[in-house]
C-alpha cells in the first residue's frame, strides 16, 4: 500500500511551484491534496474539509504565516497533526512553533523525507488518541 494511502493532507505554501512539488509528491504516495497559498486560505479550507487529516505548512506566508495559521488550526481542531516545511532553522527562528509541531522538513527536501515526516506525524497522533481511549 502507499505510505500515505486514504490521508488527506492540507498543504499551505505560497511559493506556487513549491506547492506543485509537493503535491505531487505527497499524491504519489497515495495522499489527497487540498492546497492553499497562505495561511488565511488554508484556515478556510480546514474549516471547510473536516476529513482533513494532517497539515503540511510552509512558515513565511503573506497573510498568515506558518506560526499564525499552526495557532490557529490547533485552536480549531486540538488533535491535528502539523509538519512545518521551511527553509528556516526553526528551533531558532520560531522556538514556540518548533516545539508545537508534529515534525520539520527542511527546505530543500527530497520527497522521501517530505513522505515519511507526515506519515510519522499522523500515526504519532492516532497513536496518541489510541492510547489515550
Ligand atoms: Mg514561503
């Protein structure tokens, strides 16, 4: 089976040829997409798509960034799980978003690292609410 087979996954990039990239990446690995080009979109779309599973954010957006939309999708939905793409070395540009995140793939990414840090990232929560049940 594909790695990320039947996980819907928001992704939040506002760099277009970034988020093409990445869809397809994460489409190739059995995922489906929704996409946004910054943060504000993305909190629509959450908002919109309850069976969202995972959120996959770029940090520096226009409108709402990275930390602003984690914030706010946790604010929404407490459970979801985060993966931050960034070019920036967050534990020390965003320590608080660093450390509220499910993971970090870091900019440039091959697709294998893009694959399994959200992979991890969801079966780390479902594991959580496994255990927690
Ligand atoms: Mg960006």
């Amino acid at each position: 089976m594909q790695p990320l087979h039947d996980i819907t996954i928001l992704v939040a990039e506002d760099e277009r040829p970034v988020r093409m990239l990445v869809r397809v990446v994460l489409e190739s690995a059995g995922a489906r997409v929704l996409e946004a080009e910054q943060g504000a979109i993305a909190l629509r779309l959450l908002d919109l798509h309850p069976e969202v599973d995972v959120l996959c954010t770029d940090v520096n957006m226009p409108v709402l960034d990275g930390a602003g939309l984690t914030l706010a999708a946790r604010m929404r939905r407490p459970d979801l799980p985060v993966v931050a793409c960034t070019a920036m070395d967050l534990d020390a540009s965003y320590p608080a978003l660093a450390r509220a995140v499910d993971g970090v793939v870091q900019k440039p990414f091959v697709p294998s690292d893009l694959v399994r840090a959200i992979g991890d990232a969801v079966a780390r929560r479902r594991e959580v609410i496994v255990a927690a049940s």
